[in-house]
C-alpha cells in the first residue's frame, strides 16, 4: 500500500515536470517568434530608410519547417529522456523500496526477537518489581501494624489517663457534692435540733411556769414581789 | 372633811376596795352634797400602782406593801392589783406609764431562750 502511494507520487512529479517543460517550449517558440516579427519591424524599418534586406516566402517557409523539425526533434529528445530518466527513477525507487523491504523485514525480525527479549525481560522485570512491591509492601504493612500498634496503645494510654482524670474529676465532683450534702443534712439537723430544743424548751418553760408557780410557797410569793417593788423604786419610782 | 379622808384612804389599800366603797355609797343612795362628791373626787384623784402577781395576797400583805408603798413615795398609792399565774413568781409593775416587767415567767423565757440561742440548757 505504500509503494503504492510512492508510486503515485512520482508518476504526478514526472507529469507535472513533463508538463512543465511543455510549457517552457511553447514559450521559448513564442519567444522566437517574437524576435522574428521583431526582425521583420526592424526589415520594415530599413525598408523604409532604405536599408531593407528582403527574403523570399519559400525561404521563409523552409526556415518555419525547419525549425518545426527542430522543436519537434528537441521535444521528441527530451520526451525520451524524461520517459528514459523517469523509468530509471521508478527502478531506482523500486529496487530501493525492495531492499527496503527487506530491511523492514530484518528490522521486524529483530524488532520481534527484541519484543520477544524485552518482553522476556520486562516479565522478568515485572516479577522482580511484583517481589519488590510485594516485600516492600509487606514491611510498609509490617512498618503500619507497628506504628498502628504503637498508636494504640498510645490511644489506650490516652484514654487510660483521660480515663482517670475524668474519673478522678468525677469522684471529686461527687465527694464535693457530698461533702455538701453532708453540709446541708447538718444544717438542716441543727435547725431541726434548734427547733426542737426550742420547742422542748419552751415546754420546759411553760412546765417551770406551772409547777415553779404552785411549787412557789406564799412567802416566797410575797417575798419575791417585794423585790419587784424594790427593784421598781430604783428604776420607775 | 380631811379626817374622814385620811380614814378612808388608811382603810383603802387596792383599787378593788375604793371601787367597792364608792359603789356602797351609791347603793345605799347616800344624799351626794358637794363634801361626798369632793371626797369621791380626792378618792379618784389617789395615784395608782398597777401591779399583776401570781398568787391572791392576803390582808397582811397588801397592808404592807401599801405601807411599804406611802412610806418609800411619801403618798398614798392605791394597788390596782391583777391575778396571773402566768407570772409564776414576782411582780409586773406599772407606775405612771412606767412599766416593769420583774416576774420569774421572764426570767424564764430569757433563759430559754439563751439557751435555745446558744444550744445548751
């Protein structure tokens, strides 16, 4: 397929070349053909000062053949040397293309018994690298247990002493709230103690009232009011 | 005049005994002249000593306390006398708006309460 498209490629070359140099010998017949008139300006121009150097039709119709022939020749010439030269190109091409071809193939065969030993060696490179990772990855794994194992117990250590002082935190919490509690039992102990010695105390008072006003003989009575009186004489008398 | 009063006043020792006298002069419609009727006045005028105990007191006693009373402010003082047993022992006195409490009932309380203060009896 792409001997094929090289082919191709320089059959368009040769053409447009061939091409080409039909068009440079049209231009070079133009061009003498414009000399010619040229001349023939230049005979007029004599002529008319009376210099002019006359040629005959036949003359002039063998000069036209003649040089026909040899546009002819020298086209008839470079086609077969272009088709000559192109040929040789082609065979060139060719032959190249062919050895090439066997180049290609020897590089192929080298190519594949290197695929075959790179393929080898990367299977090789590839089960080394696999042990590699595997072990690294085993003692990555091994390095994490221990670091993990180390981080737990860390952890269990924090939490531990988290553990402790949240405890210690909570016991003394509760010993304070005892210990208030406690306070508070005794307060209200000893207002209830207060209040009940008061209210024992004021029934002593009121059983000292009774029994101490009918124990009281009528000469302590009256003894006892004289000692007002005494005392009212001192104060309000 | 004044020797009836002295009398009376002599004879009159509380409050209870004036009021009783001047209520026999009424009943026994007694012809009220001014001499009455000044006499009821000077027996009205009598200053007053109040005084609220724990027990009756005989006659002997309100003799003397009534003595006790002119001899130590030169006057005769009528007894406006009440009986409480509340007081237990002593006196309450009251002596022209003066008043004194100085019955056992306080020095009761007083200790009760001192020590029902300091928790100790």
């Amino acid at each position: 397929m792409d001997f094929n498209l090289i082919e191709q490629n320089i059959f368009f070359i040769g053409f447009f070349a061939l091409a080409a140099l039909v068009v440079w010998v049209c231009l070079d017949i133009f061009r003498l053909l414009r000399k010619e008139k040229k001349e023939y300006s230049l005979q007029k121009y004599f002529a008319a000062n009376e210099l002019f150097l006359r040629i005959s039709e036949d003359f002039k119709k063998q000069l036209e053949k003649l040089i026909g022939k040899e546009i002819e020749k020298n086209i008839g010439e470079f086609k077969n040397e272009f088709q000559k030269t192109s040929e040789e190109i082609i065979k060139s091409y060719k032959s190249q293309f062919e050895s090439g071809n066997q180049e290609i193939q020897r590089v192929l065969s080298e190519f594949s018994q290197q695929i075959t030993k790179e393929t080898s060696n990367l299977s090789k490179f590839t089960l080394d690298t696999q042990n590699k990772i595997s072990e690294e990855a085993k003692n990555k794994i091994l390095e994490l247990n221990q670091a993990a194992e180390k981080e737990f117990i860390k952890i269990q250590e924090t939490n531990l002493k988290v553990s402790t002082q949240i405890s210690q935190s909570i016991r003394e919490t509760l010993t304070k709230k005892v210990q208030e509690i406690e306070k508070e039992i005794d307060n209200y102990k000893k207002e209830r103690f207060k209040e009940i010695d008061r209210k024992i105390y004021q029934m002593l008072g009121e059983v000292a009232k009774k029994t101490l006003g009918k124990a009281i003989d009528l000469s302590t009575h009256e003894k006892l009011v004289i000692e007002a009186l005494e005392k009212a004489k001192k104060e309000i008398f | 005049m004044e020797k009836v009063f002295e009398d009376l006043v002599k004879k009159i020792r509380t409050k209870e005994e004036l009021i009783f006298f001047l209520e026999e002069i009424g009943q026994k419609k007694i012809e009220k002249d001014e001499k009455i009727s000044e006499l009821e006045k000077k027996l009205w005028s009598l200053p007053e000593i109040r005084l609220e105990i724990a027990f009756s007191p005989d006659d002997d006693f309100l003799n003397r306390v009534s003595q006790w009373l002119e001899k130590e402010l030169g006057k005769k003082i009528i007894l406006d006398l009440t009986i409480n047993p509340r007081v237990v022992a002593g006196a309450i006195i009251e002596y022209q708006g003066n008043w004194r409490d100085f019955s056992l009932a306080k020095k009761i309380d007083k200790l009760i309460s001192e020590k029902t203060l300091y928790g100790k009896f």
